[in-house]
C-alpha cells in the first residue's frame, strides 16, 4: 500500500478512534488499529512492511503537529493550511459556493434566483 494513502488513513483513523471497521473475514476492531493490521496484513503477505511504517510514522508526525501539540498540549501552530487551498475548498459546509466568480458577481446571481 502507497506511503501517502497510509498516512492519510492514519490520520482518518485517530481522527475516528472509536469507529467501528470491518476487515476480511468480517474481522470487526477500532479503527485506530486499521493502520497496524494493515501493517501486519502486509508483513505476512509480503514479508515487508517498510512502505507500510513509513506511512504511519508520516501519518502520525502530521496528526500530532496539526492536532495534538496545538489543542492538547497548548504549543502553537506548526502546520497551516496554504491559503490558495483554503479559498479554492472553503471550509463552509452546505451551501452553493460558486468559487469561479468574484463576491459581486456571485451575489448578484444569489439575488436573481
């Protein structure tokens, strides 16, 4: 499994500990084991887990400097969002968000409807 989709997964899965996930057989855990049965899953079927660990360990550097030390530990923020992404994706939930347009021309379509 790709580094990149392991790490994303790890930060998904600290993010949802106490969700339940179903693996093969129907094997029901918490997700916050699904990257280390994943990681063991390959490590017997593959005999290596290098890709594997270092997608966790990247997952994990990421969920503690962007969470964890900030909230929990009360240090300051290390990793923000670039503001280029921030405009394309909005953090706004529901809505029309029509990011192609300037804010006139976006209200004045909002107003003709």
């Amino acid at each position: 499994m790709d580094a990149m989709i392991l790490s994303v997964l790890y930060v998904w899965c600290q993010l949802n500990k106490d969700t339940i996930v179903t693996f093969w057989f129907g094997t029901r855990f918490k997700a916050m084991y699904l990257p280390w049965v994943l990681f063991a899953f390959n490590m017997i079927l593959n005999g290596m887990g290098l890709t594997e660990l270092i997608g966790i360990i990247i997952g994990h550097l990421y969920f503690f400097l962007k969470f964890k030390y900030p909230q929990e530990l009360g240090g300051p923020v290390l990793l923000n969002t670039p503001f280029l992404f921030k405009q394309w994706f909005p953090d706004r939930i529901g809505g029309v968000h029509i990011w192609c347009c300037t804010k006139e021309a976006t209200v004045s379509y909002t107003k003709r409807k």
